[in-house]
C-alpha cells in the first residue's frame, strides 16, 4: 500500500537527486547521438565505432553514481520502507512534464535495486509497470524540432520534395549528385508500386513523414519515414554512403517491412539516434513495423537498458497468460553454457556452467568479457544480441524436473530456491534460431546450398568486422526467420587481429606424416584454417557449395590479409539490405580508409 501522506523529509529530496542522475545520463546519451553527425560527415569510423562502445557503458555508470549520491546525501539505507514508497510518488510526480518518463522510471528501478534487497521489488518501490504515460507526449518548447517532419507532395512535385527532405538534415559534406540519386529512389518506388508514378493514385492527404534525426550505423546514415496515400502507409528508408571520392550518394532505397525489419535486426549494432522524445520515435517505428516488439525499438535505438525493461514485462506477461514448462533446450548440449527454453515463448536461456570438461581453458569472468565485447561491437549483422540479467526470480513449478537436476548439477552457485521461486543470479537471454546442424540435416538440397552459403557469408562479415568466431562449427550459428545466418555462441570468439593464421608445416619426416598427433608447435593463439575442412565439410551436400563459394575459408592467406587490412584501418562497408537493391552507381571501390592513430593497435570494439 501506498502512504496517505507525505511525511519523510527527505523522500522529495532523493526523488530529485534520483532524476538528476537519469537527467545527466540523458544528456551524455543525446550528445555522444547528436555526434554521430559530424563523424559521419568527416568519414571518422573508428571514432564512431568508440563512440558507439562507450554510449552503452553510459547508463550503468551513472547508476552507480546516484546509488553513491543517494547514501552519501541522504543516508537512503536508514530510509523506511514507508519513506521509499514516499519516494517513489514524489518521482511521480517530477516526471508527469518530462520527455522521456518511460526511460526514467527504469532509471529508478535500476538505481533502486542496488540499494534494496530483492524482496522489495514489488510495484510499492519499483516501477514494475509504467506510471506515466508516453502517449502524445511533444516538445512544444519554441524553436524545438517536432518528432517527424510531413511533406505534401504533388505528382509533379515529388522529386523535388524528396531532394528537400534530404537536404534538411544538412549534412556538411557535398553529395556527388543528390538530383540523379533521387531519379533511382523514384524509379524504385514505381518498381516497387508496379505501375509508373504518373497512374498512382494520389489521395486527398498524401504525405510524406520522416524522423527529424538520420540514424547512424558503422558506415551509414540513413533516413527512415513512411509514405502515406490514403489509408495505405509505405514505410520508406534511405541508405547515405560516402562515395570512392568522399562525396554523399543515396546507396538503395527501402519500402517494405521486411526489409526495415533487417534494417532494424537484433544481430545489428544500435543506432544512434538524436531524440528528444524517444517513445514517439518508438510509436512511428512500430507503425511501421507492427511485427517488431517495442523493446527490441528501444534497444535498435541505442536505449537497451529500456528494452531489457520492456521485454521482461513482456516475459512476466507471457508466463502469466501460458503454462507449458521450461525444458532443456533441443540440440546439442554445450559445454560451458546451459541452454534451456519454454517452448511457446521465441527466446532461449543461458547459464554459464561452474565446471567445464577439456579441452576448455577458461573462466565465468571470461565468458562474460566474450558477451560484452560482442554488446560493444560492430554485430554486422551476425551476431545475436544479448540481454544479460541478475537475480531473475522464475516460478519453480514450471520446470520439467530434468532441468532442475542440471541447473543443480552444474550451475549449483547460480540458482537458489525462494519459496516457489526459483531465482537465476545471472542468466543471458537471446533470441531463439534453428540451430544450423539441425537445419542442414532437414534441408532439401537447394536449401542446403544456400545456407552454406549465407554460413560462409557470415563468417566473412564477421572476419571483416575483426571477429574470429573460434569454434566454427554449425551447431553454433542459427537460421533467422529472414533465412539468414547468425552466430550466437560467443565463448571462443577473439579479435582477428589477436590471431595468428598459419599453413599446417610440412612433415619433416615419414613418422611426422603417419603421426596421429599434432607433429608441430602450436601457440595459444595460433589458427591453421586448413584443418576446419575434416570437423565441417564430411557431408557431401554440403562440401560441394562450400568449395564452390568459400574454399578460400580454408586457405590462411585470406584471413591474413583481413588482419592486415583490419591492422591497416580499413573499416568493413556493411549493408543491412541485399547487395543487388544497390543502386548502379555505387558499384565502386570504397573510399580509402583513414588509417588508425598511433595510440591505437586495432580498432576499439
């Protein structure tokens, strides 16, 4: 129950140095965004890639400064129970004229934990559902930008308009020519309406909405809006690249969901993303992309701490509206994490076990240290997001029996029993994929070939972004519902430029030749890609498309010249959209990287 009166002295006090934390967070968050744009505009890639691993440490440092602030100050571990309910209304309060009330109540949920044991996680304390609304929320400050600008074209007036809707981002770098750029988005927009633009009927309201920030990633800007004619509404994307001679042109142009659901994936890194107001970013997104949670918007947006938020209410949701049990994961078991699932829910669980068999060398801090680098880094489109959690009370009874043994068995520092909880203290989710051994054993053969050729592909994306997956082998890369192939176990992974790629020596001797050991020394971070053929290529029907489009997997001197381009300061050009969508023009060498500063060996991840 909530108290009828307000009478800590010191609750208001808490609740503002509470919102002056999330308040300074915001505002680092919103600067290294708005930054973006003149990194972007300067061709500084390494900065951007910095810049982008930095931003997610933001939030949980200024947690622990408020946590710090808040026992300094106030004394808050001497605060009644009473008096945090105080608080929390208090906190109500400050937030009912704020732009981002949604981020802020996380904000206060993640300070309030470090300070209260987890008994007192109930809705009395914390924000277990939102208190605020977000909806039309607008800044209505004079000379403040609105969400989304609307333009309303005529048919004759299109290109015109579209040539305006670019050119009011005012991107400080000259375009090589926006006027031919958007003849190909207007030629693709009649491909993609199947009739030419003269015959498309135009009704009373037509419209053009486009986000008033670009959204920046690796190498792109992009514009992201929607065209509306009617009651029928087109999403619309634009991809800006710079040219072979450092100049802007628009890359490819988008109008359909699926392709900005791939635009929006969960193995991409996070854009980033001046907003204001971040729930109406989310509510225009989703108009869009109706099939996309809003908390995987709010984590593609740069805000995961919300979307961790939102995708645990929306678990708690589906546990309380299912009831098949959680199991252990189908497939093959791994040896450092236990992997288990719900069936009706599309996410598995991972628990990093105490004890790993041989030949595994390494430890929990570790493991962890794979999954954060891979939080900071370039994803590429490769590698599946995480969402890392602490302390996750799940309901006991709706674990099959086998999965309590091995939780028991091999996780026994994790769990611990409350009641008719069963609490996890650290656990990663992430989302489910057909494992791709089980894929290859189902496929046809038409099937099979190109999965191994979009498993080949990913690989050479993550070789281009500096990542070695390490263990290679297929149960550790999935099938998206896209058809494309991601890598999600992340135990073994390193930077390319910490490998050291080498041919197998030739035998010295007959007994070398014979031997069924390994002959010749082999240093701890020593590669020999001639040996992933024996452990991936057994299967005929599937050594045939591999030799065919990546025998050069298997030759040394192909990852040895990644390294070397990557130690150069070469930045890999990703394309979150099929190559053949790019327009003619773009077909071009990329621009020559910068290369790195001194103080920097390889690029920050």
């Amino acid at each position: 129950m909530f108290p009828h009166r307000l009478t800590d002295s010191r609750a208001f006090g808490v609740a503002r140095a509470m919102l002056d934390g999330f308040n300074r967070h915001y505002s680092l968050f919103r600067e290294a965004s708005a930054s973006a744009k003149a990194r972007f505009e300067t061709s500084d890639w390494h900065g951007q890639q910095r810049a982008q691993a930095l931003r997610i440490e933001f939030y949980d440092k200024r947690v622990d400064e408020s946590a710090q602030r808040l026992q300094n100050e106030f004394d808050v571990s001497s605060l009644s129970m009473d008096g945090w309910q105080q608080v929390k209304l208090h906190y109500i309060g400050l937030l009912v004229e704020h732009h981002q009330p949604e981020l802020a109540e996380t904000f206060f949920n993640s300070v309030t934990v470090k300070l209260l044991h987890r008994s007192y996680f109930r809705n009395d304390f914390i924000f277990v559902r939102p208190a605020v609304s977000t909806e039309y929320i607008e800044n209505d400050e004079p000379g403040a930008l609105p969400t989304y600008r609307a333009y309303y074209p005529t048919r004759d007036s299109m290109h015109s308009t579209l040539m305006r809707v670019v050119d009011n981002f005012q991107l400080q770098c000259p375009f090589e020519d926006l006027a031919r750029d958007i003849d190909h988005v207007m030629n693709a927009l009649q491909e993609h309406i199947g009739l030419p633009l003269a015959q498309w009927t135009l009704r009373p309201n037509f419209q053009l909405q486009v986000l008033s920030s670009l959204f920046y990633r690796n190498k792109g800007a992009y514009v992201v809006g929607k065209i509306v004619n009617g009651f029928t509404e087109l999403p619309l994307a634009l991809a800006i690249l710079h040219t072979a001679d450092g100049r802007l042109a628009i890359d490819t142009a988008m109008f359909r969901e699926d392709e900005l659901l791939i635009l929006f994936s969960f193995a991409r890194a996070y854009f980033m993303v001046d907003m204001d107001i971040p729930s109406a970013y989310v509510m225009f997104l989703r108009g869009m992309m109706p099939r996309k949670a809003r908390s995987e918007l709010y984590s593609a947006l740069g805000l995961q701490k919300q979307g961790k938020n939102m995708f645990y209410r929306d678990f708690l949701h589906h546990l309380q509206h299912s009831s098949d049990n959680f199991r252990i994961a189908p497939g093959i078991k791994g040896m450092v994490m236990l992997v288990f699932d719900l069936p009706s829910y599309p996410y598995v669980f991972k628990v990093i076990k105490d004890f790993y068999p041989a030949p595994k060398d390494t430890t929990r801090e570790q493991i962890k240290g794979k999954y954060l680098l891979v939080k900071q880094h370039d994803r590429v489109g490769r590698m599946a997001d995480t969402l890392e959690y602490s302390d996750v009370l799940f309901p006991h009874a709706r674990f099959e029996p086998e999965l309590i043994d091995e939780l028991k068995h091999f996780c026994p520092s994790l769990i611990e029993e409350d009641g008719d909880a069963l609490v996890i203290h650290h656990v990663y989710i992430e989302r489910r994929m057909i494992p791709l051994n089980i894929y290859l054993q189902e496929a046809t053969p038409e099937q099979i070939e190109k999965a191994v050729v979009e498993y080949g592909n990913a690989i050479k994306d993550l070789v281009a972004a500096n990542i070695f997956p390490g263990d290679m082998l297929f149960k550790n890369f999935g099938i998206t519902r896209h058809g494309k192939v991601v890598f999600y176990d992340y135990d073994e992974i390193e930077y390319i430029t910490d490998c050291n790629f080498r041919r197998v020596p030739e035998p010295r001797t007959e007994e070398e030749e014979m031997s069924g050991e390994i002959w010749y020394s082999v240093g701890p971070h020593d590669v020999f890609p001639e040996t992933f053929a024996p452990f991936l290529l057994g299967n005929p029907a599937v050594r045939e498309p591999f030799m065919k489009h990546h025998a050069d997997l298997l030759d040394a001197e192909f990852w040895q010249g990644h390294k070397e381009r990557i130690l150069a300061g070469h930045v890999h050009d990703v394309f979150p959209y099929e190559l053949n969508k790019r327009f003619a023009h773009m077909h071009k060498p990329p621009a020559a990287a910068k290369p790195l500063p001194a103080a920097l060996p390889q690029p920050v991840a």
